[in-house]
C-alpha cells in the first residue's frame, strides 16, 4: 500500500470517528438487525399446524416459567458474548449467525403458541421481554462490529484509530447490553407469566 492509500484510508477514518456516539451504533447494528428480523419473520410460519399439544408444550418451557433470574440472565450472557466475540473476530459473520438462531428460536415459539393459542398470547409470551433481550444482542452485535473495523484499520492505517474514546465506546455498549440483559431476566421471571395469563383469560 502506497502512502498516498495510506494517508487517504486515514482521513476516510477520522472521518468516520468524528461522528456521534449513537450515530456509529447505528451504522454498526444496522445489518445485524436487518437479518435479525427478516430471519425472524421468516421463521413465523415455523410452528403451523404444530397442533395444540405442541403448544402447549412450548407454554409451559418457557423460560420465565421454569428458571430463575439469574438463571436466564446467565444463559442470555453466554449468548451475548458469543456475539460480542464471533463479531468481533470474524467481521460480524459470527455475530450474525448466532442473531440469526435466536431468530429462528423466537420466531418458531412465536409461531407454535400463536397456532395453539392465538397470536396474542403468543405475543404477550415474547415481546415483554423479547424487545429489551433483542436490544441487548443488536446493542452488543453493534460493539463487536466497531471492534472488526477498528482492526481492520489499524492494520491499514497504524495509529489513527486505537484510541481511549473509541475503546470506551465499546465498552460502554457492552455495559448497556448487559443491564438491558438484567432487565429482560427480570421481565421475563416477573412481568411476562402475569402478562401471559392475564391475557389468556381474556
């Protein structure tokens, strides 16, 4: 590489890094939350003509129902690092992939109780905490993706963009997925089975 490339690929980054916070959050999540929902609504039709037992089955998995708290916020940490680590060393394609699953997950769940039970049912058993735990993955997909680019610059262009700022934005995300995780634990163990029965009495 020429260092004319070089000086170019440098202002093309300090370009990027005098954008706002939110602004490069959103740039980074953009395409993990696109595949995220078009995988999920793709897997909507999962469940038809499941039939009623299967439902019923699904009802009664569903994790604020049988595990604790800390139980699901252990398990959905574990899903969150993946992201955060299989995005940030392959380029997001990791990261991807495991948003990818837990579309397919929700949207199969969402599908087989809305067969045996209505959609809205199916809908009261996700969407409280489906939302925030969503938010988390998409907020932590996003830093993963900021740490591929910031390898992929500071191989091209040394010293422009490893700096304390840029560090601390990542971190910070990771912070934010993490509390919108420990919220989403405590909705799905409190608020989602109230909100569940509540609904299916009508």
């Amino acid at each position: 590489m020429t260092p004319a490339e070089i000086r170019l690929l440098t202002r093309v980054a300090a370009a990027f890094e005098h954008r706002s916070f939110w602004q490069r959050l959103v740039r980074h999540a953009a395409i993990p939350a696109a595949i995220f929902l078009a995988v999920f609504a793709a897997s909507l039709h999962l469940g038809d003509g499941a039939g009623t037992d299967e439902g019923i089955e699904a009802l009664t998995v569903i994790p604020g129902a049988t595990m604790t708290t800390w139980e699901i916020f252990a398990n959905n940490a574990t899903v969150l690092l993946a992201i955060f680590v299989g995005g940030a060393l392959t380029f997001a394609i990791g990261a991807i992939f495991v948003l990818a699953k837990n579309a397919v997950h929700f949207g199969w769940g969402v599908s087989l109780l809305a067969e045996s039970y209505g959609t809205t049912v199916a809908l009261a058993a996700f969407l409280p905490h489906g939302i925030v735990e969503t938010a988390a993955f998409l907020v932590v997909a996003g830093a993963s993706v900021r740490v591929a680019v910031l390898v992929v610059w500071s191989r091209v262009a040394p010293g422009t963009v490893w700096r304390r700022d840029v560090l601390l934005d990542v971190a910070a995300l990771v912070a934010v997925a993490f509390a919108l995780l420990a919220v989403a634990a405590v909705v799905e163990t409190t608020v989602t089975p109230a909100f569940v029965e509540r609904v299916a009495q009508g």
